[in-house]
C-alpha cells in the first residue's frame, strides 16, 4: 500500500522554482533543495525523480506561466493583434510580486552557462 504524501508537492515545486531561480542549477545543491523545500531526501527523489527532474518540472511550472500567464496564453485569449500585443507589453512591463527573485530562471550560476549532457536535451542551453 503506497504511503501518503506528507507534503504538498505543487507547493514544493512553487518553493524549488525559486530556489534554483535565485541560485541557478549548479548553485542549488541536493542538500539546499531538501532544506528549502522541507522534505526528505527520499520524497524529494521519490516524487520528482532526481534533481534533474525536479528542475526541469520547476522550468516547465515556470514556462507555463507558473510565475505568471504565458505569451501564449495571452494570445490565445485575445480577439485582435493589437490586444495581445497591448496585453503582452503590459504584462512583461509589470513590477513583478515582492518573492519574485532577480533575473530569470536559467541553467547557469554567475553568468557561467550550465553544460547539459545530450541526453538532457529537454534542457535549455544557456
């Protein structure tokens, strides 16, 4: 019979896109994750799979507008080019929430890009 979560995991991968947001990939440990997130090593590995997984799920939440609607959700819900041009400067222009860290979400840490092997393509390069 397979256990309960003790955490949420939604609320866990919010907490870890912005870990590794403020830190990069490289400058999040496994160790920093566990702590930041407040889980076990073994739920961390259990549900996300590995560091690796927990980043990527933590890119995706972000590309799909987990930090915010998605260019292409603007213009998808826009009846005129105009409006989604109007709404797509409005929304990149607009200050961003107080827990918003600096610069973007990216696979690097102090401007050193971050290697991905090849079988990491899903990965963004940066």
């Amino acid at each position: 019979m397979a256990r309960r979560k003790e955490f949420d995991p939604e609320v866990a991968l919010d907490a870890a896109m912005r870990l590794f947001w403020r830190n990069g990939y490289e400058g999040t440990s496994t160790s920093d994750l566990v702590d930041e997130l407040g889980i076990a090593r073994a739920s961390l590995y259990g549900t996300f799979g590995s560091k690796r997984g927990l980043y990527l799920a933590a890119l995706d939440r972000f590309l799909s507008g987990g930090s915010g609607p998605s260019p292409a959700d603007i213009l998808a819900s826009r009846t005129s080019a105009l409006d989604a041009v109007r709404d797509l400067l409005e929304t990149s222009a607009a200050a961003p929430k107080p827990d918003t860290p600096p610069g973007l979400l990216r696979g690097q840490r102090h401007g050193g890009a971050r290697r991905f092997r090849p079988r990491d393509r899903a990965a963004p390069r940066g």
